[in-house]
C-alpha cells in the first residue's frame, strides 16, 4: 500500500472516534477499512486475527464480571456479545461505513450499510490496533466500545431458566421441541447425580447434562443445547 | 478449594510436564483438572477462557507463518490445529489422563482416555497458566506443545475440503456463495442419514449430498457442484 486510502481529513475524524492514533503503522487503518471489492490488499486477514482477539477479550471481562456463573451461560453471554448484529450496530455508532472502501458493485448494492461487512470492519480495527499497539491498547478500545453494553449484561435475563429459553428459540425457528432422556444416576441416595440428554430432533447432536436432579440436570442440558445454537446462529 | 488435590509427586511431575511452575495460584492446576463430574468448583471456566486463548495465539501465529495467505485457508489451517481430535492427541502425549479427577461414573466409562474431555482439560490448562502468570507465558506453553504440528502446516498439505474450495472458485468469479439446504433425513436415531441439496443461485441445477451427518452430506454436495463447475471450465 503506496500512500493514504483515507484522506486527511478522514484520518483525523477516525483517530478521534476510535480514540485510537495509528501511529507505527499508519497503513494499517486503510487496510481495515478495504473491503475485497476494492481491493487484493484488504481487510479480510486483520478481520482473522481480530475476531480472534475480540472472542478472547470478551471472554476475559465475562469471566472477570461473573466470578460464580457457570460456563454454558458465559458462553451464551459472550454470544449476544460477539454476534453479526451487535457488531454491526456498534460499526453505526462509531460510523464506519462512511470510511469503508468498497468497490463499485458493493457501493451500489448499499455494502457501506450491510451487517456482515460492518462486523467485519469492527473486527479488522481490532486486529489492526492489536498489530499497532498490543494487546493492552486493542483491549481498552472493545472494552469502550462494548462498555455499555457489557454494564446491560444482566443476570436476571440470561438466567431466565434454560429449558425455556430453548423452547422458546426453537419455537421461533418452527423446530420441533427437545425431549429430555434419563441415561444415568449415580452416587448415594441422600447425594444423587443425575445426567440427562437433550435431544433436539433435527440436530445431529446429544447435549447431556448432569445435577443433583432431574430439573437441574435437564436445565444444564438445556444450557449446553443453548449456547451451540446461539453459537451457530 | 482448601488443599491440592494432586499429591505431591503428581504435582512435581506435571510441573516438568507442563514446564509450567503455578507459583502464583497453586490452585489453579487442581481445577484444571477436576470434570464436572468429581466437583462443582471444576475446570469448565478455565476451559471457556483458555479456548478463547489458543485461539488467539494460534491465530497470530498463523497470520505470522503464512503472509500471503489468504483469510479462508488461514481459518482452515487454524481449524486444523485447534479441533477436538488434534486437542486430544496433545492431551495424551502431556499423559493429562494420568492426572485427571473424575467422578466414579465417568472413571468407569473411560472418561479419562475421552477426547472432548482431553480437550478440555487442555484448554483449561492454558486458561490456568494464563491465569496464573499472563499471556506472554501462556502463548509460549501453546506454541511449545504445537511446535511440530505448526511446523508441519504445509499448505500444499492442507487439503482443502470441497465446501471451502467450492467457495473460493465462486468468489474467484465474483459469484453468489452456495445455499446448503436438508432436504431428508432418514433412518433410526443412532444411525441416520441426512440428504442435502447444494444450491448455486446462478446455476439451474441443484446438487445433492448424503452422509451420517449434516457436514458430510454438505461436502459431498458441494464436492459434485465442485466436479461440475471444474468439469465446465
């Protein structure tokens, strides 16, 4: 990349809304900016890494806000966190598709506006500020620009119980309901440990979960069903 | 988590297993060890943090490796290393097995010899030295016990599979990405067989696939759209 994608005027709107100034490798915010249509030099390999750092990141702040919270729900908080449209509706707060570099056919078929883009952008300028400036400085800016969303994170919605939130998933998707199998108990009468499957009829897997009851099994099961899904989607 | 669960002699040989010393938090090793099944204060968020680790370091060191190479196949060869089969081959070469605290139940049914259990107490072991000491030694354990395998990542090795590069020969022609849809799904539970149609949206001709699960019928769809459109060329 000879010179400057960004105009300079450009440049110094950015660095202000990303609180972020490239300074050791300036080259790096035109590249995050570029989407393939536009160019072989684009953003798709910083969107690799950044995805990847962005995961991690989040990862840590859930674990560090939710010292006793088991991991099926960590992982289904991270989800909402991570997913295609909270990434894109934090690239139009912080306006990123007026800087996109698109080609021609993807600027008129309204790319500068399209979730999949916008999230893809978001994670390329966190793998370019990483790139630029380490891990302590590419945490701090996905720590602001999820800040208040994170503050939203409350327990009391994601610990509305499992087995209904996955009803009620699976009946928006017009999915038939799970069914909740038995296949073990274990351990002293007073001190049981049941495990359950949670069978989804059209997945191709069993998520089984264990408690010291039936309802607790059958709930932890369902956690584990919910975050895969949430995953997939 | 009052005392160590691992004696001793256990905790010394793991400490040159793992070349890895938890002088901060002892304790942290304990319960990268211990499956829900043996205790409630188990290994499950330490496994949700260092899986988001390794992917990182992974990644980086990847992006690193390869300079040219573009985002698609370093996702495939990232997906090489970190899935569960590859995990469990480095578990038991670092003889995690061994040191592994199981409930009776799960000690009875092999648990300690189980890939997705020896993936996990890999991934939370990572969460742990990172836990305890930082990233900068956590990414030194990753890419210590994946030197030979990352040292192998020959591209011309990394066979693609026929999903991928059906993709990358229609975005090399500026075409639509394929739709995978089931179209069947047949046979008893434990062995059934999933029947899906490949759709290019330009093309009118639809390919289908079958295989005992949903991913192998996709490649194989998109293995025979793949003959087809190679065959036209």
């Amino acid at each position: 990349m000879q010179k400057s994608r960004l105009n300079r005027e450009q440049r110094e709107r950015l660095t202000r809304i990303l609180a972020h100034d490239f300074q050791h490798q300036p080259e790096l915010l035109d590249r995050a900016l570029t989407h393939r249509s536009f160019s072989s030099d684009n953003y798709e390999r910083l969107e690799f890494l950044g995805d990847s750092i962005l995961n991690f990141i989040i990862a840590e702040d859930i674990c560090d806000r939710f010292p006793d919270t088991d991991e099926g729900t960590l992982s289904r908080l991270r989800s909402s966190m991570v997913r295609c449209e909270t990434l894109a509706e934090i690239g139009r707060e912080l306006d990123l598709g007026s800087y996109l570099l698109l080609g021609s056919g993807e600027l008129k078929s309204g790319g500068y506006d399209r979730d999949s883009i916008l999230e893809d952008v978001l994670e390329a300028i966190i793998g370019a500020i990483y790139r630029d400036a380490g891990m302590e400085l590419a945490r701090a800016f996905v720590l602001r620009i999820f800040a208040d969303r994170l503050k939203r994170l409350d327990l009391s919605v994601s610990l509305k119980d499992p087995k209904t939130r996955l009803q009620e998933l699976l009946q928006k998707e017009g999915r038939d309901l799970p069914e909740y199998n038995i296949i073990d108990v274990s351990g002293p009468p007073h001190k049981q440990v049941f495990k359950v499957e949670c069978d989804l009829a059209d997945a191709d897997k069993l998520y089984s979960g264990t408690g010291q009851s039936r309802r607790k099994a059958e709930q932890d099961a369902a956690n584990r069903a919910l975050a895969d899904l949430l995953e997939q989607n």
